[in-house]
C-alpha cells in the first residue's frame, strides 16, 4: 500500500486488565480508501461466491483501453519493489486492448489482514509483539503487586 494514491485510515483498540490485555484493530470502512482496502483484502465477485460484473465506460468515452499482461499495483512483496505483473508461461506478447464492456470476474483477496493478524498474535515467534507484549505486562504487573 505504500505506492497508493488514497491510503486508509486504520484503528487501534486496546486494554490492560489483571493478567488479561487485548488488542484490536482494522481498517476504517466508511471513507472511500477503506472500502477499497476491504475489497483487495476480502476479495470480490466471483471470488468470494459472487458472479461477474460487467465494467463499461464512463460517458462521454465510447471505449474502455487497457494493457496487457495487466499490472497488479497490490502484489504481496517487499515493498518498494514496483507493481508486479500477471505472469504467463512461455514468450509474453505485450499489447492494448480496447473493448466497449467487460465481464470482470472480481478481484482475488489478499489477505493483508488475516496475514497480518498471524504474524501479531503468534506467541511462539521469538520478537512478536504477542510475546513481547505477554512478556511486559507479566513484568508490570509483578511489580506493581511486589509494592
């Protein structure tokens, strides 16, 4: 998400209570960045057990123009690196297509969050902000309970 134009908003939720804190987060939905930031991360359509759309043109353009291999600006990488691309075995032809409508089958889920959530809650990953977390209210509270 680095490289997009609209970046969403994100929340943070959290509390501390005896021997139990919890943390919550996510993506604010309402504004236009976080509706897209729902549908990369969920998936759409045919994806998530929808069925195509078509995409036409806005007026006044007669034609929708775009390239192929198409280039995916939300490739899952190392950041910085640069939009990916579709990838095709053998000789890739490059070209422009221009179409009056097209039935798109959605957009494939991402999983930035769920990914997200597996690497914050493992406990087991030496680092993690779960175990370094467990490992600083554990302190906290012992000395807050030694006075």
């Amino acid at each position: 998400m680095a490289d997009w134009d609209h970046k969403p908003k994100f929340w943070c939720r959290y509390a501390i209570g005896w021997k139990r804190w919890w943390v919550r987060f996510g993506v604010d939905s309402r504004t236009e960045a976080g509706k897209i930031y729902t549908m990369v991360d969920q998936g759409t359509a045919t994806y998530v057990g929808g069925s195509k759309y078509p995409i036409t043109p806005n007026p006044p353009k007669k034609a929708l123009a775009f390239p192929y291999p198409t280039p995916i600006k939300t490739t899952p990488g190392i950041p910085g690196v640069g939009p990916g691309l579709v990838r095709l075995q053998g000789a890739v032809e490059r070209g422009m297509v221009v179409v009056k409508k097209v039935m798109h089958p959605g957009i494939r889920p991402r999983y930035f969050l769920k990914s997200l959530l597996d690497e914050l809650n493992s406990r087991t990953r030496p680092g993690g902000l779960r175990s370094t977390t467990d490992a600083a209210v554990k302190r906290a509270w012992r000395k807050v309970s030694s006075r």
